[in-house]
C-alpha cells in the first residue's frame, strides 16, 4: 500500500504537466508566442588591437577563506605545479579579515592579484567602477582558452563590454518525474517546458488539490531567491542606471512562490521523502552535486526509483522555465583580476587552472572523493559531463557488472541530464543587494496581507533609488 501511494504521488506530477499544456500558443521555434527574446548581453564591442599580454612576473598573492580555499588550495596546488619559477604567497584568512582586507586594500592598489569570491554586494557597480581589468583581451589573446569548451554562461560578468569576472561554479536545480507520468497525462515533454505554461499549470493545480505543495521545497524565502534567479530576468538596467523590472512576469513569479509560503517555515525531510506539513509535492529536486542535503536526496530518490521500477515507473528529469523558455543558470562563485593587480598575467593562469579540467572536474581523495566544486556545478562541458555520468551510476548502484539490469535506464538519465545542462542560455547573477529588496518588498504580498500593485510601487521606487546611485 505504502509503495502504491509513493507511485500515485509522482503521477500527480502529471495533473501540473498536463496543465502546463493548457492555455499557452507556441510559435515554431517550440516558444510560447507571449514569451521575450533573450537579450544579447554583449551590445559593445571594444577595441582591443593594441592589448599585449603583461610580462611574467616571479609571484602572485592569492588570498583565501576556509570555504574559498576549497577550490582555490587544489587550484593554487596545480599552478605551482605548472609554473614552479613563481614563488606563491597563499594566504588563509578568516571571513572578517578576508572581507576587511579585500575591501580596503583593493582600491588602495594592493590585496591578492586574483579576486575568488561567492558574492558581492553589487557585481556590477563593482564592474563599472573599474576595479576589476577586462578579461576579454585575455581570453581572445590565449591560444589555450576556447569558449567553446564551456557552457553559455561566460557572458555574465559582462558591462559595458567589459568581462569583469568569469564564472567559476554555477547552479542549476533539477526536477524529477517519471515518463509513465506524463504518458498517463497525454503530455509531450515540450509543454512542461514553457514560462507561461508552468505558472499557469501550478496554480490551476493548487485549485484541484489545495492542500498539496507545488514543489518538494518552497516555503521559505531561498526559494524565493533561487527562483528570482534561475527566472532569467533582470531588475537593474545598470547600463542606464534605471530599473529593468519585468512587471507582469514578476507577478507571476510572486503568485507562484506565493502558492506554497508560509511565514516562518522550512523544508525538511522525513521517512516517505521531501514533505512541507501538506499533502504530496508536484515535483522533487534532484540536484548533482556533493552537499551533504543532495547526498542524502540522491539516496532518498533511489530507494523511490526501486520501488517504483517494479512497476516500470522511469524517471525523467526537467528544470523550471526561464521568461524566454529556456533554461537559465545562476552565478555561485566566479574569479577577477583587481586592476592594481602587478601580476596579472600569473592571475589569468590561476584563473585558467579554476577553469582547467583538473579542478572543474577534480576531487578530494582524502575526503571521499568529494568535488572541488563543493558548492555548485562545474561550468566546464566535459567536467560536468563526466560528472552527469558518475553520478547516475552511482544512483543506481553502479550498473553492470554487478547491476546489468539498469544500464538501459543509466543509459537515458545520463542522455536526459546531459541535453537538460546542454540547454542552458545563459547565467544571472542577480545582485545580493536587489534580491534583499526584492524579498522585503515582496514579502507581504507571498503572506497575502498586502496586493501586488502596492508592494510593486514600493519595491520600483526603491529599485530607482538604488539604480541611480
């Protein structure tokens, strides 16, 4: 009985599917007909015929935090070992002392020749200060650096035409189904795949079945947070210092977050899977990465898939839409050059070994071979590639020998996943700053104690405010 109710669980999964269908016209290219265009986030081109790559210097000063220097000690490991003439000065400091050093040091011209950081209060008013040197030279100038050996979402540190910064992990959430789900439903998988459909699709869901939550997690304001960005929208016209507010398309966001927030609540896990104090989630996160809430999913979505394979159940895997139907990935971590930096070029090559195979795709023997990436995604092709594949056998026991009967599925997860990364169009990084005023703003509205109109006006004039400055 209890198997037979976790079966059912998933094929509700079908009901939002089916809705995502309803309501929504698609144009030839499998775009729903209301959805935007993509921006091209590179509008100037500057001249650079006049770079010269910098002289070789004999150091490079790299500071560090206890969670930085996950990536950066192996990173640092490896560039001493490709270029032992220069002498390293790695330094591990504190969370205070590195932010206080970096902070004031950097505009006083001096501080570490790479910046390695998980957030800044504004990227991109950092961007436009000049602080950080234009990657782009650099990039056109190596004869070993191919774009096409990333995903699309170098672009995100660009203003102006200035590459500011260069990811160095990303995120992306993953959602599971199963085929038979949707088969039951009459679906096609592409219908799952457009903005409007999905947000349509929840809503009529939480109509039908009101005391089932929409997602496996939901209810606190980083859901909130993670969908602001993996929306694809942008709120800050930094360019032209106005806001650049996709009003229609945040109301729909702000209704979808709405449907399963409740004030001071969290997500948390129990026996029978990812549940919120309600009924069945649509959906369950799948995420691949090495941080201890996705190992213990992982386990958990296998024992689910055992018991489903005996009745044939096969899982497909999806992400939630961006505005323009497509997938887009958020910034976690990412690297720069401070522009006082007297060792540049020995930064770019610590910044080219952040993005080698040896460190995308790199783990810690002595930590059970744990990834360097600790926190996101690798935004290196081959290195997440390989890690689509470990990851899916070892969610299946490894496959053949031992477990022959599951290549067929290893088979079409890895396939499935793959195509699903491969999609991505781009990265945001939607500024720690704008999010905060995001949240605030729209918070009364997710508690239902205030319309949508009045927390917009509220969140655009302080939006204003801070474009302008």
């Amino acid at each position: 009985m209890k198997n037979r109710i976790l079966s059912l669980l998933l094929t509700l999964s079908l009901l939002l599917s089916a809705l995502a269908g309803c309501g929504t016209e698609e144009g030839a290219d499998g775009q729903s007909a209301n959805s935007p265009v993509r921006p091209v986030r590179e509008e100037i081109t500057l001249d650079y015929s006049d770079f010269v790559m910098p002289e070789a210097t004999e150091t490079l000063t790299v500071y560090s935090t206890a969670m930085l220097g996950i990536v950066m000690t192996p990173a640092v490991k490896r560039f001493r070992e490709l270029y032992p003439e220069v002498t390293v000065d790695y330094q591990t400091l504190s969370d205070d002392e590195f932010n206080l050093r970096v902070e004031t040091e950097i505009p006083a011209g001096a501080g570490p020749d790479v910046f390695f950081a998980y957030s800044l209060p504004d990227m991109y008013k950092t961007i436009e200060a000049g602080i950080f040197e234009d990657l782009n030279p650099y990039m056109q100038n190596d004869p070993d650096f191919h774009e096409e050996d990333f995903y699309d979402v170098l672009d995100v540190g660009l203003l102006n035409g200035v590459r500011g910064i260069l990811p160095v992990e990303i995120a992306l959430p993953i959602l599971k189904t199963t085929e038979e789900a949707l088969q039951d439903a009459g679906i096609t998988r592409e219908e799952l795949r457009t903005w409007d459909g999905f947000m349509a699709a929840a809503s009529r869901y939480r109509k039908q079945y009101p005391n089932n939550p929409i997602l496996s997690s939901g209810r606190d304001s980083g859901h909130f947070s993670d969908m602001i960005k993996n929306s694809g929208m942008d709120f800050i016209d930094y360019r032209n210092r106005v806001p650049a507010v996709d009003r229609e398309r945040l109301k729909q966001l702000c209704e979808f977050c709405a449907l399963d927030y409740a004030e001071g609540a969290s997500d948390y896990l129990v026996d029978e899977g990812w549940y919120m104090g309600g009924g069945a989630p649509v959906w369950r996160k799948a995420l691949f990465n090495n941080t201890e809430d996705s190992v213990t999913m992982l386990s958990m979505d296998r024992y689910h898939f055992e018991k489903e394979s005996e009745e044939g159940e096969l899982l497909i895997f999806e992400a939630v839409p961006d505005i323009y139907d497509g997938v887009t990935a958020s910034l976690v971590s990412f690297a720069g050059i401070p522009k006082s930096s007297p060792n540049k070029l020995n930064a770019w090559r610590l910044i080219t070994v952040m993005l080698s195979d040896d460190i995308q795709g790199g783990s810690d023997s002595k930590l059970w071979n744990a990834s360097y990436l600790r926190i996101g995604f690798p935004v290196r092709r081959e290195s997440m590639e390989r890690q689509i594949r470990e990851k899916v056998r070892e969610f299946y026991s490894g496959g053949a020998p031992e477990y022959p009967e599951y290549e067929d599925e290893i088979a079409r997860d890895i396939a499935d996943i793959s195509e699903l990364y491969g999609r991505m169009a781009g990265c945001s990084a939607v500024q720690s700053n704008v999010v905060r005023y995001l949240w605030q703003n729209m918070k009364p509205f997710l508690k239902g104690t205030q319309s949508f109109d009045k927390c917009y006006e509220k969140l655009y004039g302080e939006l204003e405010l801070y474009a302008s400055e």
